[in-house]
C-alpha cells in the first residue's frame, strides 16, 4: 500500500490507526444525528481530522480551536472555514448552528461558564450539543500518566475532567442533557498513555493544547508511521479486551438540547 502523500492523507491515515480516535468519532456520530442541510459546528476538533470527517456527514459546517496552530491544521484539512477562539468568546453569530460538537476543549478554556453560554448563545433553540471531555477519575493510571509527565498542566487541561452530574449542572442553564455515557476503559487508556510515552521521547513537539500530530509531522516521521502501522493489530486487540473491565471509562460524552423557552439565557 503506498503512504500517505497529503496532510489529509496522513490525516487520516493516523487516524485509521488510532482505535481510540476511532471510537471517540463513532461516539460523538452516534449523538449528532443528521447534519445534511444543517448548519453545524466544531470545536476542539483534534487538530482538523473530526473536521474533515464530521464534514462527510453532509451540512454546512465551521470549526474552532484555542490555538493558531490548531487552527492553521485544521485549515491545512478543511479550508477556510476554521477560526481562532479567543478566551471565551466564539466568533459566530447569535442562533446559527443546528448542531455543535465540543470534542476535548471544554476543560481547555478559562471560564467554563462563560463559554458554555457562549455555546447556547450560537445555538439555535432546539439544536443539539455534543460534548466529549474526560471523565473525572481518581485512579492508579492516572497517577501513573501523571508519573510519566502526562500531566494535566502538560496537556493544557484547566480542570481534570468532569463528573457527570457537573456536566449536567454546567450545561443545565442553556440545555437540557439527556443520557450519557462513558468509554475508553482501562486498556485503551493503558495503550494511550504508552503511545503518547513513546511519541514523546521520540521528541514530538507538543502545544498548550496538548500534543499537535499533523500530516505535515508524521510525512517526517516516515519510519515511525512504518513501524507504528505493523503494530497496530496488536495494540487493536488490546483495547478490545475493555470489554472485560466493568468500570467506567476515561472518557466522558453527552449529548443536549437547546432550550427553547424564551426565559432561558
């Protein structure tokens, strides 16, 4: 099979050897619902790669990110349409979007207040809200993350995660949550943490956002990508065997609705 040539390219062929971001789109597709005809928006949105796939869905759709280089990826991937978030504030106009996605930047910003009613501000009443954020775990392996310098300052995160009962809460002036949900278990988190390890000491740059894997990065990283593509059926099977752990997972997603009545912010 020939290698990746293109930043979409390389795009997505990391993220066809990433189970985790694989099930994390699955998750996040699942909760949206139709986007054909639709206005849509994205955010935090893995350096452009959900971008550019959520986009397959149909509908017309902007994405933002906390960084300029986040944006400059996403841009690299999607086009014009991708804009710079600045502290809490998102640059669109009030009620445009049918469906919003939050994927990993709600433990990002500032004022989380702020900017969740900032989320309601450019929700249409009755639009949908996805949000995806870790899930608030005390627990060996986070310790163990925290050990190998995969902390949450490293990463950018201002909170560690949200219990399920704060999302709700947080959300509960402009939405209405309905179910959520919990994924990626302890073996998927165990193979997560030793991949961002090992990219690491390898001296992959990161970004206050957390660690920025673009096409541009991996087409210099040509053997890492070789060697990385024979593993993956192994590291593949390993996360399958989450099935077997009964506890809740590491990440935490739930989807909302806009509130229609005149009297909510």
């Amino acid at each position: 099979m020939a290698e990746p040539a293109t930043p979409r390219e390389w795009a997505v062929a990391l993220f066809r050897r990433s189970a985790l971001k694989q099930r994390k789109l699955a998750e996040v597709t699942s909760r949206l619902g139709p986007t054909e005809g639709r206005r849509c928006l994205d955010l935090g949105s893995d350096n452009g790669v959900v971008s550019l796939l959520l986009r397959e869905g149909g509908g017309q759709w902007s994405s933002g990110d906390l960084t300029e280089e986040a944006v400059d990826s996403i841009r690299s991937l999607v086009g014009e349409e991708a804009h710079l978030v600045r502290g809490d504030r998102l640059p669109f106009a009030n009620a445009v979007f049918d469906r919003v996605v939050v994927v990993d930047m709600l433990e990002h910003v500032p004022d989380e207040e702020a900017f969740v009613a900032e989320l309601a501000r450019v929700t249409k009443p009755g639009g949908r809200l996805v949000v995806n954020t870790p899930h608030l775990k005390r627990t060996a392996l986070r310790r163990l993350r925290h050990a190998l310098g995969q902390t949450d300052e490293k990463h950018g995160h201002l909170r560690p995660g949200y219990a399920p009962a704060r999302l709700r809460e947080l959300l509960g002036p402009g939405f209405e949550m309905g179910p959520y949900r919990t994924y990626s278990r302890f073996f998927s988190e165990l193979v997560d943490t030793f991949v961002n390890w090992g990219v690491e000491s390898l001296g992959k740059r990161s970004s206050a956002k957390g660690m920025v894997v673009t096409g541009s990065d991996l087409a210099r990283h040509r053997r890492t990508f070789r060697l990385w593509s024979v593993l993956y059926p192994f590291v593949w099977a390993v996360t399958r065997l989450d099935a077997l752990v009964p506890a809740s997972g590491y990440m935490l997603i739930a989807a909302a609705e806009r509130k229609r009545s005149t009297g909510q912010s």
